[in-house]
C-alpha cells in the first residue's frame, strides 16, 4: 500500500530548489504546482509523511518555508449568483483567492440567472459543471431572509458539500441544504482588509479544510484504485502535449480524480490507454469523461471495491 | 445651504443588515466621487417584500461651465487663428469635442498643454462666440453618475425600477415583483421628509 502523503507549500528562492524536486522524487512525492514568480519559487507537493523531517531540512538549508497546504489537490468552486459588479470582484474573488493559499485549485462559475429572490434559479449544465468539483462554496450577500429562505434552491440538485458564505452571523443549520456556513462575508464593495473580514476567511478556509478532511477520511475506508497524484505524473510522462498547456495548472488535482485542460475529441484515447508499471491501463481504473468545462477532459477514479484491486 | 451628507440614513428591520448596506453605500457613493453633490439620503430596504427605496436631496453642484469660466479667449484676424489658453484643465476633453464638431479636426491645433489654437477666417465673431460657448454642464454627468450609483447599490436581482430626478431631488425605487404605486408614494414621503429635516 502507498505510503500516506502529506501535502506541503514550499515558498523560497529559484536559486537550487531543482535539489528539493530531485529530492522529493527520490522520495516518492510528488510535485503537484510549481510556480516561479521572478526571483520566488512556489511548490506545492506531496510528501510521503515519515520523510517530511528530511525535506524540510533540505528547505531549511535552501533558507525557504515551508507550510502545510490542507487544501492541496482540492478543486473549488467559488459560485456567485451573476457575475454582475455588485457581487464581482469583491467579495467572491476574495474568497476565491483566499481559498488558494492553503493549496487549493479554485474555479470561478457566475450563474447565468442566479441573482434575486424569487427569480433566481440554476440550469442543468450549470449544476453538472459545479458538481465536476470537490466542494461548492456559494458566494451569498447581505440579507439573512434570502439566504435561510430563497436562495437555498440554488443547491438542488448539487451532490458535492455546499459551502455558504454572507454577511448575517447565522448558524449552518440555519441555512437549509447547506454543510458549512461562514458569515461577515456578504456582499461588499472593497477589499476584504479588516479584522474581522479577514478572521471570517481564515475561518472559512480551516472549515473547507475540515470538509476535505472528512472527505479524504471517507475515502481512505474503501482507498482509490490508484492515487491522482500518480495518475497526474503518469500523464505528464506519457502525454508530452500537456508541457504545451498555457492555462493555469494544466493538470488539477481533485480528491477522486483530475482534470486535464487538453481538448477531449484528440487526447482521450490516449489517456484511457495510458500505461502503469503494473501493466494496467487507466482506463481500467478511472472513468475518462467528457468535461463541462471547455472541451476538457475530467478523470474520475474508481475506488478499489469497483475495480478489485489498488495499485 | 446643506452640508455633504448631513443627513445620511439607511433603515431596515435588522441592524446588522442595515450597517452592511451602509458600507455598501458609502463605498459606492466613494468610488463615483458622488459624496460632495449629495446633501440628504435616506435609504428603506425591505427584503421580506424584495423592495428597495432610495430618496436623495443634492446640494447645488454649481452651474454650466463657459470656455470664458476655463480659459482666455484671444482672436487673431491677422493671423486668422484663434488662441484659447487653458486655465481650468479639467473640461479639455469636453472643450476639444465641442471645437473638433465645429471647426473640425484638422484646422485645431495643440502646440501645448496650455494652448489651443483654431484656424479661421472669422476669428473675431468666433471668438465672441466660443466666449459663451457651454462646455460642460456638471448636471448632466451627475444624472449619469446618480443612475449608476443607484444600480450599483441595489440588490442585484431587483430589476424592476423606477427613477425621477428633478431639480435637486432623486428617488429610486427597485424590486423584483410588479410594482405597487404605494411604493413610489413611500419614496416621495422619504423625500419630504429628508426636506424638512434638516440640521436642528
């Protein structure tokens, strides 16, 4: 059985941090984000638990930091009800950009007819694309009576856990539908700077890394057949075409599976017949589907129970 | 004369809902430079009923704008130009338009930030005319900034509206359900009651 991993971000100097990455594949982690930004390297990684004291002294001595990332190989979708000014870029950015400093991979969705009380409704695709992620964050405003009476009906037919931020201080159980409430997010027209608004982020990103706790708790009692962070380094191995992506993490990692952003008419033969050491192909263990988003394609990997077998 | 938002008022059934509009209202009234051209505002929210109510007393915002108020105006017959030298810098984009319609384009010229000069046969009479030209009239862009404004602080799913803007009084009102002539009657009642109160 596969080693457990713990995910860590990595923040430090361009200089030699080519040592970290040997190292860690020496290791048997993975590198799962690598962002350089001038002279600063971010890496967001997966290390196999008993060998983090050995990386982290590699970092010491590279003088970087390291951080644990609770969100690492998590996709969010951050929803707002349009994407109108009134609730763009403030505050649903914010939260977007909030929930990726521990790790996450966030998608912005604006429902096309989310907004108001009565009138506000969701379409089939609009759903499907939302339940492609491993958690829905709604991005709500200001009024408690909309958010605990009208807008729960955004939630039909969402399968993953809702996430509910707004401005009211109500309890979750309040709010019919939803698995997490976080208030003092409602709608503003500036930054989220103050005390208090950045307390309710903080608390909304322990929370959501909670949920994905759970979720990965569920998970580990009937484990994936192969791990999506394996899956994703195959890919990257076999299927060159990926290194020519542009958009941002070609390769995202979610918690039962990942999305490759290439077009899936031309690359989905390819990934189904994608080839393990242990001569077994991914489309025995995964589901390649078609995804909602763009023309990608969206893996989802089938537990050990379904397939018989773990690798 | 009332001073910059002397009376500035926002009212719903629960408090904190009530400070997150405030903020909202604020931020909006911050971004569009609005603060100053407002004198009084009250705003009602009823969410239980999808309404919105705003009323709104401006202070006077100053009247239309002359090239005379913004600039000399020098005619050159000799020369058959005219020579306007900027003084206020802030309505050239609105200057230039007007002259660019008039004498076009290509007989305008810019040797400097400050300068502007026309080509023409008739600089005299030109001149005399340009002199009392209106350049600007500050009313017109506050409508403009008032609408958005409005919008922007509306909850974004009521998009029935109605708006009357007359002399220095503004009144919105916005829901999502069809609207009751009552609710137009409570905006106007907020209105006078934002014109008889005023600092004690």
């Amino acid at each position: 059985m596969a080693a457990v991993l713990r995910p860590y971000l990595y923040t430090g100097g361009v200089h030699k941090h080519g040592l970290l990455i040997e190292l860690l594949e020496d290791l048997g982690g993975y590198i799962i984000q690598k962002v350089v930004t001038g002279t600063e390297v971010n890496l967001i990684m997966l290390i196999p638990e008993k060998d983090v004291p050995v990386v982290k002294k590699q970092s010491d001595e590279l003088l970087g930091m390291m951080v644990e990332a609770p969100l690492t190989g998590v996709e969010i979708a951050v929803i707002s009800p349009t994407l109108a000014s009134h609730h763009l870029p403030h505050s649903a950015c914010d939260v977007a950009e909030y929930l990726r400093h521990p790790g996450a991979n966030t998608n912005m969705i604006g429902l096309a007819r989310g907004m108001g009380r009565r009138v506000s409704l969701s379409t089939d695709y609009e759903r499907k694309l939302i339940n492609e992620h491993d958690i829905a964050v709604f991005t709500f405003g200001s009024f408690s009576d909309c958010i605990v009476n009208k807008k729960p009906k955004l939630f039909e037919g969402i399968e993953i856990p809702i996430v509910v931020t707004g401005g009211p201080d109500l309890k979750t159980e309040d709010v019919p539908g939803a698995d997490l409430y976080v208030g003092d997010i409602g709608r503003t027209s500036h930054r989220l700077r103050k005390i208090e608004e950045v307390s309710a982020l903080d608390k909304l990103n322990e929370e959501v890394g909670k949920i994905a706790d759970n979720i990965r708790k569920q998970q580990a009692k009937d484990p994936l057949a192969v791990l999506p962070a394996r899956a994703m380094k195959e890919i990257e191995n076999q299927v060159p075409e990926i290194q020519t992506v542009l958009s941002p993490a070609p390769l995202t990692l979610q918690l039962n599976g990942l999305r490759v952003k290439l077009p899936y008419d031309e690359f989905h033969e390819r990934l189904e017949k994608l080839e393990f050491d242990e001569g077994v192909t991914l489309s025995e263990l995964a589901n390649i589907l078609k995804s909602k988003m763009k023309n990608y394609i969206l893996i989802k990997i089938k537990s050990k129970s379904e397939v018989g077998f773990a690798i | 004369m009332m001073n910059p938002l002397e009376i500035f008022a926002v009212e719903s059934a629960i408090a904190s809902e009530q400070e997150f509009y405030r903020k909202i209202i604020e931020d909006n009234l911050a971004s569009l430079k609005l603060a100053p051209a407002i004198g009084r505002i009250k705003v009602m929210l009823r969410p239980e009923d999808s309404l919105f109510q705003m009323a709104i007393l401006l202070r006077d915002v100053g009247t239309r704008v002359t090239t005379a108020d913004i600039a000399d105006v020098e005619a050159k017959p000799v020369a058959g130009e005219i020579i306007i030298s900027i003084k206020k810098e802030q309505y050239i984009p609105e200057l230039l338009g007007k002259l660019w319609e008039r004498y076009g384009k290509a007989n305008i010229s810019q040797p400097d930030r400050w300068t502007v000069a026309i080509s023409t046969d008739k600089a005299e009479e030109e001149a005399a005319f340009l002199k009392d030209m209106m350049v600007a009239d500050p009313r017109h862009r506050l409508h403009e900034n008032l609408v958005d404004f409005a919008i922007r602080v509306t909850p974004e799913g009521f998009r029935v509206r109605y708006h009357l803007y007359k002399g220095n009084r503004f009144i919105f009102v916005a829901s999502e359900e069809v609207f009751k002539r009552e609710w137009v009657e409570e905006a106007e009642a907020m209105l006078e009651e934002l014109m008889k109160g005023g600092r004690t």
